[in-house]
C-alpha cells in the first residue's frame, strides 16, 4: 500500500510534465516569428491569488455557469438569481441581496449564513475576503 501512495504522485507529476512538451531534439532554439501570442487575459487576469479557489467552481463569464454559479454581476444582485443556475432553495429563499457586507459573511461561513446552502468552502482570512469581494466588485 505504501507504494502505491509513494508512485501515484510520482506517476501523476510524470505525466503532467510531458503535457504539450516538445521532446528536446524537437525543440526551436528561437521562438517562431508565426507563433502565436499569449492572449491578453492571461497576461492581465486581474484576479488575485485568492481567487483562485472560488475559480475551482465559479465562473467569472457572463452566463458560464459552473459548479456554482457565475459570479459576473453578483454584486448588488439578489442570492439565487443567476439565470441557469439551480440554487438549493435555502439560498433561494433567502432574500440575500450580494454587497460587501453580506459578501464578507457569506465568505466567512456560508452554510452558517444560509444552512442548506450548495456551498461549503469558507474563506478565513479577512484580507483574503476583502481581495476577493474587491474583484468581485470589478465584474459588470
């Protein structure tokens, strides 16, 4: 057993290093003046780093719903009104409208807020929460 848990990461971390590799005699010395650029949003995702949790389950796409639901315009939207998202209705029914305030408990326990809620993962840290409720707000 111990094995296995010792060689599934290796075999994991082998496989992710080979992911769209060029083996290194199929290398270009120089960049090829044809390749394309880097798309500018992912040069300038103005997300910050504590986002990236919300982003395993939310969408920052207007009308990209995913796990949860997206998150384009939900500041001063009412909880439970992302058109093609099926919220539990807990959330639903209650009567949330999103702003910094109700963000930031929301954040710090949301089955706490709303029990019955789809969602699980509070954020802890209050600069954390303040990051995240700061990008959120840039999202119209």
């Amino acid at each position: 057993m111990k094995q296995i848990a010792i060689l599934a990461p290796l075999a994991l971390a082998a496989t992710l290093a080979g992911c769209g590799e060029k083996a290194p005699e199929q290398a270009s010395p120089t960049p090829s003046p044809t390749a394309a650029a880097p798309s500018s949003a992912a040069i300038t995702d103005p997300a910050p780093m504590a986002f990236a949790t919300c982003r395993s389950c939310h969408s920052t796409e207007p009308g990209r719903n995913g796990i949860g639901p997206t998150l384009h315009g939900i500041v001063g939207s009412k909880a439970g009104e992302v058109e093609g998202y099926a919220f539990s209705p807990a959330l639903k029914g209650s009567g949330i409208t999103w702003d910094r305030k109700t963000l930031d408990t929301w954040l710090q326990g949301p089955m706490k807020m709303v029990p019955g809620t789809k969602m699980v993962l509070p954020v802890a840290d209050a600069q954390k929460r303040k990051a995240i409720i700061d990008y959120l707000e840039t999202l119209k």
